[in-house]
C-alpha cells in the first residue's frame, strides 16, 4: 500500500477514499479539515518536503485565478493568476513519482500544458455536468466507473454565497473512489 498526501483539500473526500482502499494517505490545505480525519494543516508545498516522502501526490489547487468562469477577472488579478501558475508549476515538478493535479477548465493548459484527460462527474455516478481537466504523471487515465443519465449542472447553478466555493471545489465521492482504486492500484 502507498503513502498518498492529498494537496489543497480540506474535505478529506480523497483521503478517505484512499483510506478506504489501504493507504496511508493524508489531506493537506491552509484550511483544518472538515472531517476532522488524518490532516496537515498548512502549506502543500511544505508538507511534500517535509511531511513525505510520498508515493501519490493528488493536487487540487485553488481555481479562482485559474478557471475559464473567472476569466472576467483575469486582467485586473495578472499578479495573482502568475502566483497560482507558479505553485501548479511546483506541484507538478514534486519530487514523487505519481502526481495527479486536478482543476477545471482554465489557464494551466495554455500557459502549462494541454491536460492528459478531462473527466465528467456523470462517469462515475453523478448525474451532472463540471469537467474537470487532470494533469497526471505516471498514472494512467481514469477509466469511468458508473456512467448515468442526467446532465445536471448542479454547481453552475449554485446560488452565490460566502460558502459557494466550497461547494464547487469539493470532489464528489465517485470520482475519489475511482482515484483511490485505480491510481492506487498503480501503487
């Protein structure tokens, strides 16, 4: 079994589908975990170096200076998207083997590299529409697990909020689950 640190997540969805699968795995994000499980608190980039060493790297960084829905912004926060494309550029040049960065449609595939697949929430078992693009070393790609009718976009509807990002940024169990089993079968 792996040693997987989970990167920007505060929801603990991946680390405990992980967990669930065998692996020692950790959730890490400025932020305290929601679940109270097995969390770093503090900087990714902090505990990949002094935390690991580490099989599996699974990376969420913020999109909010990253995603096409915000591209609005883009030219009044160009210190703070430069920012966000540094810290993906670190994430994927961590010193571990397996690295998977997920994040929505956005900036890193024309300023870093074109994704190696964009996946669908209705692949493995939600009936709604968000793609979300992933960028993988030494992984293969996701096979879908659970293919459904319905093409809801549940979170591009969402009511605005103080707590809207939350709901977007949070990864839906049958995606950690097939992360968790086929990335982890790589292990």
């Amino acid at each position: 079994m792996g040693r997987i640190l989970v990167a920007c997540e505060f929801s603990g969805a991946v680390r405990r589908a992980f967990r669930k699968a065998g692996h020692e795995a950790w959730s890490c994000d400025l932020l305290p975990a929601e679940d109270g499980g097995e969390h770093l608190t503090g900087d990714a980039l902090d505990a990949i170096r002094c935390d690991g060493p580490w099989d599996l790297l699974v990376c969420h960084p913020p999109c909010t200076h990253l995603a096409v829905s915000g591209a609005r912004w883009f030219a009044h926060r160009q210190r703070e998207q430069a920012e966000a494309l540094t810290f993906v550029r670190a994430l994927l040049a961590a010193p571990v083997r397996h690295i998977a960065l997920e994040n929505p449609v956005g900036v890193i595939s024309s300023r870093i590299r074109r994704p190696d697949q964009v996946i669908q929430p209705w692949q493995f078992g939600h009936g709604e529409i968000k793609a979300t693009c992933l960028w993988l070393k030494n992984l293969p790609e996701l096979t879908p697990t659970d293919i459904v009718a319905g093409r809801n976009p549940r979170v591009h509807y969402a009511s605005p909020g103080p707590e809207r990002w939350k709901e977007r940024s949070r990864t839906l169990h049958g995606i950690a689950g097939a992360m968790a089993g086929q990335w982890g079968a790589v292990l």
